[in-house]
C-alpha cells in the first residue's frame, strides 16, 4: 500500500517547501472565488447574492487567465497542489 508502483516509483512532491506560501496564496484565492463563488452561486436565494457569487467568479477565473498567460501551471513551473485545486 505504502509503495503502489513498487520500490523503483517516483516520488512526486505536490507541497514542495520553495513552492509552500504560492501554493498557500493560490489555494486561498482558488478556494474563495472559484470554488466557493460557484457553490454560493448555485445555492443562492437573492438575485444579489447571486450577482455577488458571480462577479467573484469572474474574478478568480480572470485571475487564473492571467497566471496562466505566463505559465502553464498556477503555481511555477514545476507545479503543486495548488494548481490541481
């Protein structure tokens, strides 16, 4: 269980320490305008609620285009959590 592909597997570090605080920045900003704007988006119950949701949506999309614009990963070149998020 430890070891699924055997001894001679890769390690794959998706919290790499010189990664750490961009990963945390992008889970905070992924989490609270992607993720959550669409949950409060889908469970609204006022129009202006939704409209909320919707502009931080927007935001957090426009954000990842722009990181993206650079990079193919959110966060660097090599990658982490952050950006399977």
């Amino acid at each position: 269980f430890d070891e699924p592909a055997g001894s001679n597997a890769a390690t794959v570090d998706l919290y790499p320490a010189e990664l750490a605080a961009a990963i945390d920045e992008t889970n905070a900003w992924t989490y609270e305008l992607v993720n959550n704007g669409v949950y409060r988006c889908g469970f609204a119950t006022q129009q202006a609620a939704y409209e909320a949701a919707e502009r931080d949506v927007h935001a957090g999309l426009r954000r990842c285009e722009e990181a993206l614009a650079g990079s193919r990963l959110l966060c660097g070149a090599r990658g982490g959590e952050g950006g399977l998020r």
